[in-house]
C-alpha cells in the first residue's frame, strides 16, 4: 500500500469537478429540506385531524426509511408514472424530502417555545393568522433553530455519496470511476474521506458560533 | 403476469441479510459505544484523546466512504474482508461513534451526589460505576440508542453497493429481472419501515423494564 503524490496531482481536478457538485446538491437539499421541514411542521398543526394525522404519518415513515432506497424510488420509479427527473434533481428531491422530515422537528421545537403570551398578544393586536406568522411567531422561533438546523445541513452532507447511486457525478462518483479506471483505490477514497474529515471539523467550529450568536433565547 | 412469490421469496432472503446484519452491527456499536463514551472520561489524557480522535474521525466522514474504504483500501494492507465483514465493520464503528457520545452524556448526566453517595459507601471506582452510575445511566441513554439503532438499519442499504445481498441490494436484482420498480420498492420500502418500527417498539418496552425499581429514585 504505497500513496503516490504524482497519482494524486493527476486525479485530483477530477475530484475537484466531483467537490463542485457534492456542493451544489447540498446548497440546493439544505433550501428544499428548510422549506419541507416548515410545510411539514405547520401542516402537523393543522386543525384538521386528517391533514395533520396523514402529514405526521408520512414523514414518520420517510424518517425511518433509508435515503438509498428513496433515491431509488424517485430515479427508477417516479418515470414509470411519467415523471423522469435527471439524476441530480431526483437526488436533491431525496436529500430535501428526507432531510426535511428531520428539520420539521427543529421547527416544531422553536415554535412550541414561542412563549403562549406572545399568541395572545398577536390576538390582542388583531393581527390575522397570516400575519401572526410572519411577524411574530417565526421571526422569534427562527433563530434559536439555526444551529439545530445546520447540523442537520451538515449531517446531509455526509450523506451526498448517496447520489452517487444513481449516477449524479459528485466526489464520491468521480472517485470511484478514477480509481476504476486507474485500478488504484487507496489515493481517491482516502482523499474523500480527508475531504469530508476536513469539511465537518470545520463544520464543528462553525456550528459552535452559530451556538454562541443565535442558540440563546431571549426572554 | 410474473410469478411475484418467487420475487418475494428472493426479498425476503435480503430481509434476513438486512436484520443480521442489524444485529451484529449494533453490537460492535454498542461496545464500541461503551469502550469510546468512557474513554472520554478518565483522567488520562492519551486515552481521551484517543477516544476523542475515534469519535471525531467516524463522526466526521460517511458512512459510504468508510464502507469503500474498508472495502477497497484495507485490502491492500493485507487486510481482505468479505462483504459482511466490511458492512459490520464499518456500521458498528460509524454507530459507535454516535453512540459513544451518548455514553457520555448520560454518564455526565448522573448528579454529583450519587458519586459523593459512592465514596460515602466506601464503594469503590468499578463498583460505583456498575451498581449506582451505570443502572441510571442506561435508562438516560435507552432511547437515543434506539434512535441510533434505527439509523443503523437504515444505513445497512449502502452495503448493497459493496454486493452484499441485502433488501435494497435484491430489489435491485427484481428491478433489472422484472423491469418493474413500482412492486420491489415500495415492498422494502415497507419492510424497512416495519423493522424500524419493531426496533422502536422494542427500545420502548426495554425501557419500560429497566425504569422498574428505579422510578422513586430519579427525579
């Protein structure tokens, strides 16, 4: 088992086009399973028991599914009804859906502790449903969810050499046709697994001040 | 119409491929778990930092590239693994990792005077551990082990990648037999959501056994 640094030099713009889209497909998961996650945690809110039970009970059931099987399900399934995605949209479709499931309990969490005065208050103020919302309710529930909600961003990360599966060509994709081609595995699958180490330490510190800045609540 | 039984039969044998490796994966996690989480708390700094690099490094990268990397890399260090060893290996210490982080917090959890209450009774390091700190340890940590074991089961998917014959691996097989997406998908979807719920179902009534006798103690 010998590391080669000429192998590396060579494979490594490869890998960096594979970096570029593990990006992307996060960037674009982490903006789906925000918006997933808050429809989920408001319609499970909602007055009306059939909505609120069949919301609950699908995104129990995405959560305790895996991400493979699901990426599968939208690639493979969803054309024979029509719907053919190209592999990078069903991937951030797979992120943001199972992702979003998660992130409906960090919001539901921040929204339970809107202190009761604060909905009264909004009543008292004649303010509509709408905007008790946007006005009141989010802008206080929001910002003691961030860091919960990045560490879930991060946790989706990780889990982009999924996509591979199905063909996106991300880092883990590239690195697996390098090293099929050049028969070598021990340069990129190390380089993936120090590009990801590297990433979530500094995920680790960045975390840590989005605790400092928005994890306390004011009262 | 195809003879879906003998399908069904053939995604069934992966169910049993899936549970097994649930199982052997969760025990090399859970001593794994125990071995990392108490290693953070002696004195001794070469043992935290070790267990500290153990839980940072598995935590840090994906389960997938571990997985190829176990698969791929420790051969050329002489190290072959079959499948099942290389799916086992690298689930457990990845869960581990997770794990051992609720090990500790549980152990930290326990309030200072059961430890005062220890040296009181003259118990000594190891027993303490074993007949005070770790009977109320366990019932803090139950639940998030269930989590984490159900976040296990849903990781064991990706060993299909490395040829194991899991559930995902053999609706795969159906897919490209049959043709059809709709019927090998939406059953493993199912089935992993039941074991999902049987793991549940099962941290659950653990839990109830293990609070007997110690439910005046806590508080």
């Amino acid at each position: 088992m010998d590391w080669d640094w000429n192998f590396v030099r060579e494979i490594l713009p490869t890998l960096i086009q594979g970096v570029k889209i593990t990006i992307l497909a996060t960037l674009l998961g982490s903006v789906l399973a925000a918006i997933v996650g808050l429809a989920i945690a408001l319609a499970r809110r909602s007055e009306n028991r059939a909505v609120s039970r069949t919301v609950g009970f699908l995104a129990e059931f995405i959560r305790g599914t895996p991400l493979l099987v699901q990426l599968y399900f939208i690639f493979y399934v969803l054309p024979d009804f029509g719907i053919l995605l190209p592999p990078l949209v069903a991937g951030v479709i797979g992120l943001g859906l199972h992702y979003g499931t998660y992130t409906a309990e960090v919001y539901r969490a921040g929204i339970d502790n809107v202190p009761r005065g604060q909905w009264e208050a909004a009543k008292a103020c004649n303010l509509g449903a709408g905007q008790t919302w946007t006005h009141i309710i989010l802008p206080q529930a929001i910002p003691p969810m961030i860091p919960a909600l990045a560490n879930y961003f991060i946790a989706m990360f990780k889990e982009t050499p999924l996509l591979s599966a199905i063909t996106v060509l991300e880092l883990m994709n590239q690195a697996k046709s390098v090293a099929n081609t050049y028969y070598r595995y021990v340069e990129p699958m190390t380089l993936v697994g120090a590009f990801f180490l590297i990433i979530s330490l500094f995920s680790v510190v960045l975390l840590r001040w989005l605790e400092h800045r928005y994890g306390k609540i004011e009262r | 119409m195809t003879q879906w039984s003998g399908y069904l039969g053939l995604i069934l044998q992966g169910a049993l491929v899936t549970i097994e490796l649930t199982l052997m994966g969760s025990v090399l996690a859970l001593i794994m778990a125990f071995l990392a989480g108490m290693g953070r708390l002696p004195r001794f700094f070469i043992v935290r930092a070790l267990a500290t690099a153990y839980i940072e490094f598995f935590r840090g990268t994906s389960i997938f590239v571990q997985l190829f990397w176990a698969y791929f890399v420790l051969p050329l260090a002489g190290i072959s693994l079959t499948p099942l060893q290389a799916g086992v290996l690298a689930l457990g210490l990845n869960v581990g990792a997770y794990a051992a982080e609720v090990v500790r917090g549980a152990i930290q959890s326990i309030g200072r005077e059961q430890y005062e209450a220890c040296i009181a009774l003259n118990l000594g390091r190891w027993q303490g551990m074993r007949h005070v700190i770790l009977p109320q340890a366990l019932l803090v940590m139950l639940p998030t082990f269930g989590n984490n074991a159900i976040e296990l089961l849903k990781a064991t998917s990706v060993v299909s990648l490395i040829s194991l014959a899991d559930l995902t691996f053999q609706a795969q097989v159906v897919r490209s037999q049959t043709g059809n997406t709709l019927m090998p998908f939406t059953t493993i979807l199912v089935i992993y959501f039941v074991l999902a719920l049987v793991i549940s179902w099962g941290v659950r009534s653990l839990e109830r056994r293990m609070a007997r006798g110690i439910d005046g103690v806590r508080v």
